[in-house]
C-alpha cells in the first residue's frame, strides 16, 4: 500500500511538474501564427509599393500612356477627340513625308517630233515622268515620247536642270516608256513598291505638271484597283482607278501610296471636256517593273 501511494504521489509529482512545461509549448505555438501574420502584412505592403512606383514609372515612360494623359488633360477634349487629332497629325506626317521623299525625282518630259512619216507639221507632246535609278532611268508613259525625235526632261531642285534623254524602251500595248539621262551627280529616284498590296479605299498621291504646273501634288483614293480601259482602240487591262485629280501633263507621272512608294503611272482619264473630272486611271508599277528588268539584263 505504501508503495502505491509512493508510485501515486510520485505519479502526482510527475503529473505536476509536467504541467509548467505543456503551457511554454502552447505559447511558442501560438505566437508562430502571429509572426507568419506579420510577415505577410509586410510582404503585401512592399508588393503594393513596388506595383505603384511601376506604374507612376510606366506612365512616365510610355509614349502612349503620356500622349493619353495630355490628351485628357486638355481642356474641352475628350480621349476620343484628342486620338483622332492625334491620328490627323500621323496622317499629315505620313503625307508630308511622302511628297518630300518622292517630289525631287519628279520630272517634266517635253518630247519635239512628228505624228506620222506623211504628217510634216511637228509635234509636241508634254509630260511628266519618274526618276526609278540614281543611274538614270525615268519611267513615263509611252503615249508622251511616241514618234518623238528628240526628248528633254527637266529636274527640279535649286534650279531647273534640263537633260536630253534617250529612249531606251517602248511598250505601246502597256503605254509604258523608259527613258535615260546622263549626269556627273546622283540623281533622286523614288522607291518602288507593290501594286498587288493595293486595295480599294487606299490613299494615294499623284505628282506632276498638269497644264504646265510642274510638282502639282493631289489626294485621292484608289476607287478600283483592276479597271479595264479601252483607249484609242487599244484595251489596257487591270488599270488602278482613282479620284485623285489627274489633268493633261500628268501623263507619266507617279502615283504613290502614304509610304512614298511608287504604285502607279498615271495615263488616262475620263473626261469629255478634257478636263478631270474624278475619274483617272494608272499602270500598275508591276507592269513598269517587267520593263525595268528587260533593260537591266
């Protein structure tokens, strides 16, 4: 008995003394949930930080974010308002772009000859063409060097500079011409682009001297892109049609795409006074290249 009560006691004391040490592991326990808390309150503090100073970063270094932010900061301009203000700047740089790139290359073509072997009266046939080699080579339309026994085209720049030319080749079913002058300088030559890239609705420019008016640029846009014409008994296939306004002397001359690209040469329009009347037709600048490559080979 007495030695029950000693393990009982002893068991009691075990019991006891125990007790102090299961209190310390609950507290430990219960402070690591408090110490993760805070942990994570500090971590959601920086991350909404970072996140802020990234985007006050983000609107100061982006063009667009800033274009916008002046835009609607603007008195009486709404986001929408301010974009298409925005959109007529781009387009006017594209077009202003354009023209200067091109202009310099454009050139005034006035052809001396006689109409036919048995027709003794001269002839004289004005034009416009484009410089398409720093070597060179003007591209025009046939119809304005037909027949011609001499060719002058005049370059403008700081002055007027007037070059013969010879005729390298002729294309009457194409009414395409390529022509060539000689010069000790470089010479301006527009770029060439793709007349398969056309779609109706396209902006385009055209260059030349109607009545005489030499570096006339005017606007319109493509209003077909594979017109059928048929032209002093001759059918000229796929011809681009546009209202950009195309008077006689701008036979020959480009008409380009906002990029300053060269996808046409103007030839014809449909006038019965003569006179534009919103419907003019080019070549494909396709059908140019094709000549282009039989002279270079």
């Amino acid at each position: 008995m007495q030695n029950d009560a000693t393990e009982k006691m002893e068991l009691g004391e075990t019991q006891t003394k125990s007790a102090p040490s299961h209190e310390m592991m609950g507290t430990s326990r219960n402070f690591l949930p408090a110490l993760w808390g805070t942990l994570i309150v500090v971590l959601v503090i920086l991350i909404i930080q970072g996140l802020l100073w990234i985007g006050k970063n983000y609107e100061i270094t982006n063009p667009f974010r800033r274009k916008a932010t002046q835009l609607t900061s603007m008195p009486g301009t709404s986001f929408v308002e301010g974009s298409l203000q925005l959109a007529s700047l781009d387009l006017q740089e594209s077009l202003s772009s354009a023209i200067s790139a091109v202009r310099p290359a454009v050139v005034y073509i006035v052809a001396e000859g006689v109409q036919t072997a048995a027709d003794v009266p001269e002839k004289r046939s004005v034009g416009s063409g484009v410089i398409v080699d720093p070597k060179g080579y003007i591209v025009t339309n046939q119809h304005v060097v037909a027949n011609a026994t001499s060719v002058n085209v005049t370059l403008f720049g700081a002055e007027k500079v007037v070059y013969p030319a010879e005729i390298v080749l002729q294309e009457q079913t194409q009414d395409l011409a390529i022509l060539k002058i000689a010069s000790n300088r470089v010479l301006p030559a527009a770029k060439l682009g793709d007349s398969e890239m056309i779609e109706v609705g396209d902006l385009v420019l055209a260059i030349g001297s109607p009545f005489g008016l030499e570096q006339t640029v005017t606007m319109g846009i493509i209003s077909d892109d594979r017109r059928d014409l048929q032209i002093d008994n001759m059918l000229y296939e796929d011809l681009i049609q546009t209202d950009a306004a195309i008077n006689k002397g701008n036979s020959g001359g480009p008409l380009l795409n906002i990029q300053g690209e060269v996808i046409g040469i103007n030839t014809a329009i449909y006038a019965p006074t003569g006179i534009f009347t919103g419907v003019g037709f080019a070549i494909p600048i396709n059908k140019a290249k094709l000549l282009l490559k039989q002279v270079y080979q």
